[in-house]
C-alpha cells in the first residue's frame, strides 16, 4: 500500500484514480467484513474497510451531491415577499434535476390568514411549477408548527446555484407569518438522475430508478365515495427490491367529527408487506374550521412484482366514520408522485468502472422499518426505537419518520424528536420537530400527517440506537395533550450518506 493518501472520491472528481486499493486481507476488514464475499477493500485515506460493487448494467448516477444547511432556532418574524434565507449550491451536473427541501416550522396567524413560503433557482421559479408550500386557516389560530416541503426541478444548467427562500402572503393582505420558531430547520439540496432513457438493474446501487410524477389536479369534496386522486404507471426493473413511494401535496379540511384517509394502491391494491402506505385527516372534536396546508406521505411496500405498475393515491373514508367533512386537495400548489426503487440493506458503497476507478456511492446501507396503527397516546417518551448498524465512520446519518400526530391542547406544545444513543444530534443541529397551538376555538383534537427528514453527521460507526421520541417544547410551554401514529402508517428509513460527492 502507498504511503501516499488515495481514498475513494466522488465521481465528479474524474482526476482522482484510485489504482492502489488492494484486496483486503482479515486485518484489513476486521472492522467490517462485507455480505458479498470477495468484494472488501481498504480506504488507505480514512483507514476504513469498504465494500466494492461494480456498474454493470447500469446506466444512471442517481443520487448525488447532497448538501444540508441548517439553522435552530431561526425566529424570523418576516410577512413580506422576500428572499429569506439563501443557498449557494454548486450544481455538478447538467443532466440530473435539482431536488430541494425545506424541513422546519412555520406559522400562519389570524383568521382566513393565508401564507406562501417556495424556492426559487438562479432568480426563478421552477419550470416544471413553483416548489413551494402554502398554508391557510379559516379561524384565529396560532400555529407554530413543524412543515416540510419538496421537489425536484429540471432542467437548471450545472454551476453555483442560487438557492433562495421566500414567503409572502397568498395574493392576500391578511397574514401573519412566522418562520423557524423553537426547533432545527433544514434545506438539503441534492442531484437526482431523472434522465428517463435509463433501464438497467443497477444490482450495486441502493437506490435507483426515480422517477417524480408532476400533477396539477385540485379536487374538492364532501362524498365518502372512493376518489382516486392521482394515477401514474411506473416501470419496475427488479422484483427483489422494495418501492419507496411519497406524495407531496396541499390538503386542505373542515367539518367535526370527521375522517378522511389517503392511502397508495399498486395495481389495484394497498401494500401487504409490510403494510399500508396510508394517512389521515382528521378532526374529531373541537375547532372544526378550514386548515389547509402541504404534506408529505412517505413509505416502501415490498415484493411488488417487475414491470409495469399502476399506482394510485387514494382518498376514502376512516374506518369507523360516516363523514369525510369537506376536503380539497391541491390546493393551489404543485402536486407529486416520487417513486424509487431500493435494496435495503445493500453494503456496497464503492463501485469500479471498466477503466479502472473506483468511486465512492452517496447512499447506501438503507434500514426501513413500518407499523401499522401505534396509536402512541402518551405525551412524552420514546415512541419507536430500531437498532441500525453504521458502517463507516466517515458517512452521515439520514432519517426520516412518516406519521401522523396530535397536539390538542390550546396554549401548549409538543415536540417530536429523533435521538441517536439516548444523545441529540449536534452537528449540523439537532432533529426535533415542535408544535405549539392556540385556537380562539379551544382545544381541537386533529390529527394530521407529520414528516421528518434530517441529516446527522460525525457519529461513530457501529451499532447506534435511533429513538422516535415525543416531549416537552425548548419553551416555556406546559407540554399538550399529544398522540402518534393514530390508526396508520409510522414509516422510519435510516440510510448513510456521504456529503457533497
């Protein structure tokens, strides 16, 4: 082995030859030895074991690039149409799409208050449709709550990359809008490969074949009859994987003691394995005026077959309800279906092209776990924990958690939170999500979709207890009246990601 530092590098960096990775002997891969027999190598640079694959039959780079930027407790107070926060980003690639996330709180204060907050690239919107996220509130509530929003956008050039943030009011003058109160708030930018000419089985990748279904279709609806809002057909390559299968989206209800779920069918039928991809919106007591506002729904559903599948997202009635009340989805915004294929469980995370290079992945090791109806009723504890195997000591953990929750009391707070071995992640910031509610209605037993996606970096390699948690606010708030995953779906993924390659 050279003296001289080679290590596995990104694909970008097509100078970097890494010609002096030898095959690994036991000592070299004691730390780690990999599933596939004959496939450890060692990162002379970082002085780590990786597992090798190979890009045959593959014709596609899907993810790429990530970048997070984070920032707790940003507390701006802002209502006008402004860049509020901006992100250099340094586009690689002129091919691949630009998928953009914001993942932090956001207020709309006063009755039939409307708020806009979107992402803008090199000073546009995107042209596929304006990314963004829009909340509106029939009665004079004040919602501090946590929000996400996403899409990819096609078609930007590579170079740096202005990523800016705005909000405004929705074409109206009556808003009060708040952004990042009390918790971490994120925008992670990465590069997806949208390209639709790729075909191949791609068996070293852990993710591949994505594909996002952009929808501009607003429905509004009091019927309990079933009504499929969106339908796409996707190309399945391999049987053996999993679909990872998420829609984002504005949904928009009022009515008391009602309930309308929204679920995936794949040819015609829910997921078995491991369960339902599905959500609720619900409010049984309480305030029962309009709230509309953008979701994201995220799971996987195993041993669907290869090829051609139809997939539908779904809106029924609640099980035990008569009335759905009245519900609108769509709502002014951008709609999407995102489907991708992923081997869970996959340690390859280097691959060596023909000529000899050998390129580290940016995703792989994705561990996903989904149950069905926790119904967790208590205000504070740990809600779910898994136990993931970390690999490398130089990757960072990603995780995200798709459910549904409850904060009921007015004047309170609850905050949702991922920890890692009983410890909050510190670097870049920590993963909570918080929800404080008034409402000149009183307390409002509602139930909504909720959804985390975070990064944590600098954690050890080995096997690390990731905890779902449930609690107090940062704030002085008394805790709420809180309840988790109430007669749905709780869909955790944790993956290693490696940033910037």
């Amino acid at each position: 082995m050279s003296s001289q530092p080679t290590g596995i590098y990104g694909i970008n960096m097509a100078s970097d030859v890494i010609n002096e990775v030898v095959e690994a002997d036991e000592d070299s891969c004691q730390i780690r030895s990999c599933s596939q027999k004959g496939t450890c190598r060692k990162d002379c640079t970082n002085s780590e074991s990786v597992c090798l694959g190979s890009y045959s039959d593959c014709e596609e780079w899907p993810v790429s690039n990530i970048q997070i930027n984070a920032w707790h407790n940003g507390n701006w107070g802002h209502d006008n149409a402004k860049p509020l926060l901006t992100v250099n980003y340094n586009k690689k690639y002129d091919w691949t799409g630009l998928k953009v996330q914001w993942r932090g709180n956001l207020r709309v204060h006063r009755a039939g208050g409307c708020g806009e907050w979107w992402f803008t690239f090199n000073g546009q919107d995107c042209p596929q449709g304006r990314i963004s996220f829009r909340r509106y509130t029939g009665r004079l509530t004040n919602y501090y709550q946590h929000s996400v929003f996403e899409g990819i956008c096609d078609g930007i050039p590579k170079g740096t990359i202005p990523v800016k943030f705005y909000l405004d009011g929705c074409g109206n003058t009556n808003w009060d809008l708040y952004t990042g109160w009390y918790q971490a708030n994120f925008i992670i930018v990465e590069e997806i490969d949208t390209r639709p000419t790729s075909k191949g089985l791609c068996p070293s990748l852990s993710v591949f074949n994505i594909r996002e279904y952009d929808m501009n279709i607003y429905y509004s609806t009091s019927s309990t009859n079933l009504q499929v809002i969106a339908t796409v057909v996707y190309e399945k390559r391999d049987p053996s994987t999993a679909l990872r299968a998420v829609w984002k989206g504005n949904l928009g209800k009022y009515g008391s003691n009602t309930c309308a779920r929204f679920y995936f069918r794949f040819n015609g039928n829910e997921c078995g394995n491991p369960n339902t991809i599905d959500t609720v919106c619900s409010i049984l007591s309480g305030d029962s005026s309009w709230i509309r506002e953008d979701v994201v729904v995220d799971g996987m559903c195993y041993q669907l077959p290869a090829g051609p599948l139809k997939v539908e997202f779904v809106m029924g009635l609640c099980i035990g309800y008569t009335s759905i009340g009245h519900v609108t989805t769509g709502w002014d915004t951008r709609e999407s279906i995102r489907l991708e294929e992923v081997r869970l469980g996959l340690d390859i995370n280097a691959i060596q092209l023909p000529s000899g290079k050998i390129y580290r992945l940016p995703v792989y090791n994705i561990q996903h776990w989904q149950w069905h109806a926790i119904n967790y009723e208590t205000d504070s504890g740990v809600i779910k924990e898994v136990s993931y195997t970390k690999h490398s000591k130089t990757s960072a953990l990603r995780v995200t958690v798709s459910t549904v929750t409850r904060q009921a009391t007015s004047g309170h707070c609850t905050e949702w939170r991922i920890r890692f071995n009983s410890t909050e992640c510190s670097n870049p910031t920590t993963i909570d999500a918080s929800y404080y509610m008034w409402n000149e209605g009183g307390n409002t037993n509602s139930h909504r979709p909720y959804y985390i996606d975070a990064i944590c970096k600098n954690l050890a390699a080995g096997t690390v207890a990731v905890k779902f948690e449930v609690g107090n606010c940062e704030t002085s708030h008394s805790l709420g009246d809180s309840y988790t995953g109430w007669n749905t779906m709780t869909s955790m993924t944790v993956q290693e990601v490696y940033i910037g390659i």
